[in-house]
C-alpha cells in the first residue's frame, strides 16, 4: 500500500485545470473592475463632476495616508484597532463556544438560558457602550468589551444550534458502545460540527471589527475609528476616506486568514467533512 501512487486521469487532469482557469478568470475580473473604480473616480473628481470635498478621491486617499505615515501614526492607529479586534475576536469565539458545549451538555439549562439569549441577541449591543465606559473605564477594555457583546451571544447560538443538529442516530450508537459525554462530544459531536464552527469564525470577524469601531467611535484616543470621527468633526473627509479603506482591507485579510483557516481543517481532516 505504501508503494501506491494514485493515478490521475486525463479527464481529471482537464477539468482541474478547468477549474484553475475559470478562478483565475475570476479573480482577474475583480482586479479590473476594482482598478476600473479607481481610475474612474479619480477621473470624475478630477474633472469636478463629483465634489471632491465630500467624496475625496484615490490620489487625495494617498496622500492622506502618506502623510500619516511620515507623521509616524499611520500602523499605530492600524496596530491598535487590530489587537483590540483580535482580543475580541478570540475572546467571542472561546467563551461564546465554551458556554455553548456547557448548554450541549445539559438540555435543562440550554432550555432554561434559551429565552435570555434570544432577548440579549436582539438588544441593540450599542446601548450597552455606555455601561461599559462607566463599569470597566474609557480605554481598550471597553472597546473590546463592546466587541465582545456585540460578537458572544451570536457565537453562543450558532455554534448550539450546529451541536443541536448533529445526527442523533450517530450519537446513540457510540453510546450504545459504552461512550461518555465527553467522548461523544469529541469523537462525534465536534468533528460533526466544524463546518458551523468556522461560519461562526467568519461571523465573528465581520461583528468583532462592528464592536470595536463602534467603541472606538464613544470613547477612544487612537485607533482608525478614532481616526474616522476625529476626520468628520473637522470635515476631513480624506481621512474619513483614506480610514474606510484601512479598515476594509484589514477585515478582508482577517476574513482571508479564517479562510485559509477552513482550508487546512479541511484537508488535514477531509472524512468529517
């Protein structure tokens, strides 16, 4: 069995590359149609068909970000929303997944706490902020407090709801061989689930980034929210601009890295796929 070596046929091998065409077609027509966009919009605001003043433009953007970076701000700002996002992302997913094996485990309280976190779900998390800065203080914990709220009880439900679905005829039969809870959790239950654990991670990384900037926007001295509110208060609106776009690429490649995280549970564990 070791010597074997797995035949590929010309058909496979044809629709492989098939497959490798049609993504690099795809991602070669995001490429143009984003770099169409830029050229597009700094051609309109150079022609003063757009008001440059409230919708900027690309070389304004760049300038804005070149003279933050040489005022030495720029990756702070950028360090600081990170790790506050990180904190809270990390923070979510292991208490938000803990808590949900803990009402797994235990039909009583998962219906007991079922009606609290439907009603804490669709409390608007931004009332809270408030609480928050006066309970914990105006710095980074609060922030990532408010990233924590907004992102747990979502976690919390996802995650049950995927352990809740697992097909019970598996799990009566491991139990029929003589397995315990913790057995049956681990050897069925989360390889079973892993699918919803990474949607809840991707979740998570869209609701961490809403949590922290909304904090940062109540109460914070550094940060690219900070940067966001402090550029609309004195109407420089370049650097509202030049902050959006710091912050979509910093969700796209967090997004990206769970990605690419899916990517290797999968191929190293393909049978509970």
């Amino acid at each position: 069995m070791s010597d074997y070596k797995k035949v590929v046929s010309p058909e496979h091998t044809k629709f492989l590359l098939n497959v490798k065409r049609k993504k690099a077609a795809v991602t070669a027509t995001q490429i143009i149609l984003l770099i169409l966009f830029i050229i597009t919009w700094e051609v309109l605001a150079s022609q003063r068909l757009i008001d440059s003043f409230i919708t900027s433009s690309p070389s304004r953007i760049l300038k804005t970000l070149t003279n933050l970076y040489k005022e030495g701000t720029l990756f702070h700002h950028i360090a600081v929303t990170c790790t506050e996002t990180i904190v809270g992302f990390l923070l979510g997913t292991l208490i938000g997944t803990t808590i949900a094996t803990i009402l797994w485990t235990s039909n009583f309280l998962s219906r007991v706490f079922e009606p609290y976190l439907v009603i804490l779900n669709s409390l608007p998390k931004v009332a809270l902020g408030p609480i928050f800065i006066v309970w914990i203080g105006a710095g980074s914990a609060s922030i990532i407090m408010m990233a924590l709220a907004i992102s747990l009880i979502v976690t919390i439900m996802e995650v049950l709801s995927g352990f809740l679905g697992v097909d019970k005829d598996k799990i009566r039969l491991v139990e029929t061989f003589g397995a315990n809870r913790f057995q049956t959790f681990t050897k069925v239950v989360l390889p079973s689930t892993k699918s919803t654990i990474i949607n809840a991670l991707k979740i998570n990384v869209g609701l961490s980034w809403v949590g922290v900037i909304t904090g940062e926007f109540l109460v914070s001295k550094a940060g690219i929210g900070y940067l966001i509110v402090y550029g609309g208060q004195v109407f420089k609106l370049d650097l509202v601009m030049a902050s959006v776009i710091i912050l979509g690429i910093a969700a796209a490649l967090m997004y990206q890295g769970i990605v690419y995280l899916e990517k290797l549970v999968f191929k190293n564990h393909p049978e509970n796929s």
